[in-house]
C-alpha cells in the first residue's frame, strides 16, 4: 500500500459500504482477536454513528460511537492489519470528535484494550477505571473532555 495515500472518512452511504464497515471489524476482531460473532455485532448498530476510513478509495478501517446525552461512546474501532500505523486509526478518531463537537457533546469514553491504551493517551484520553474483562480480552475505560 502506498504511505502517501489520502485519507477519508465518512458515514457508510450505502447498504455495501455498510457491510464494508463489518467486514473490517470482523477481520480484526472476529479473526485476529477471535470474539465471538455474536458479540461483535450488537443491537447498538442500529443506532450509532458509524464512520468507514477510506485511503485511496479502498475501505481499511471503521468505528462508531453510541450517544448518551452529552457523553458520546466510541467503539468497535478497528483498521486492518496491513494498514496499520499510517495514521488511518488518528484519523478515525478525529472525525468522531469533530462529529462530537457538532453534536454538542461534552465528553467522550471508550473501552480501551489494554495493548492500545497508548493509541488514546496520544489523543488526549486519560484512564478512568481499573483493568475489567470484556468479550475475554483485558480492558480500562478512558475518557476525553470536550470542555474545559
Ligand atoms: C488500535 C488501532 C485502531 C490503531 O490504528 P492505526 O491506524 O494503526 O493507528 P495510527 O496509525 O493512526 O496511530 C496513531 C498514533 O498512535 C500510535 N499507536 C497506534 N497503535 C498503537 C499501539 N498499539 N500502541 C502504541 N501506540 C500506538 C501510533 O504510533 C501513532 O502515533 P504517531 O501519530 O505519533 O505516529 C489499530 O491498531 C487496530 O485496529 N488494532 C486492532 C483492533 C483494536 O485493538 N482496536 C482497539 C479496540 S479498543
């Protein structure tokens, strides 16, 4: 893959790119981190915002993010191995905060797996709870202010 290639990301606009967005988390987290199906896709779908990441047109990664009142959730962020460390993840994660700024929201949590929490320090998220276990992989919540 090209270093070079531009970044997009956006709402899936059709049912195919939709499915796109599955595909990718179940790469990553059906095959690669071998989550049960039956909790990787959830009834939360229906109803969050979903953003796919496009780089030079080819869909390599996903997130969502699940509002409650002013706090928004991010999850389900995953970026295909091959693409990884090319800044595909960052860009996911700004685009849900310009999209949680819009939306008037005052803070954003996640679930983070514990390999990755310095992905989210990056960003700005601070840690907000001990280790718990979730789909049988270690975790911590972390947090991020949008107001100061
Ligand atoms: C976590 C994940 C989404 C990051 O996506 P990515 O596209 O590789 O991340 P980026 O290239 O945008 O990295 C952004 C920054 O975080 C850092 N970073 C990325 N992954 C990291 C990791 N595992 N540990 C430490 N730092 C990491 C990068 O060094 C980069 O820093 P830089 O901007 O100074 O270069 C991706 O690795 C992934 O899909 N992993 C498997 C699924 C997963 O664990 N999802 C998280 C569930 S909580």
């Amino acid at each position: 893959m090209s270093m070079a290639g531009e970044i997009v990301c956006r709402p899936p606009e059709t049912p195919r790119e939709r499915e796109e967005a599955f595909r990718i988390r179940n790469a990553v987290f059906v095959e690669e981190q071998e989550v049960p199906l039956s909790l990787e896709r959830d009834e939360e779908d229906d109803r969050a915002f979903h953003l796919i990441a496009f780089v030079d047109g080819e869909p390599l990664g996903t997130a969502r993010m699940l509002f409650n009142g002013e706090r928004g959730k991010i999850g389900r962020v995953a970026v295909l191995k091959k693409a990884r460390g090319r800044g595909v993840g960052k860009a996911l994660m700004e685009t849900l905060k310009v999209q949680a700024y819009s939306r008037g929201l005052k803070e954003l949590c996640l679930n983070a797996q514990i390999q990755v929490i310095p992905f989210y320090q990056e960003l700005g998220y601070r840690l907000c709870s001990d280790e718990f276990l979730d789909a049988g992989i270690l975790h911590r919540s972390m947090i991020l202010d949008l107001v100061s």
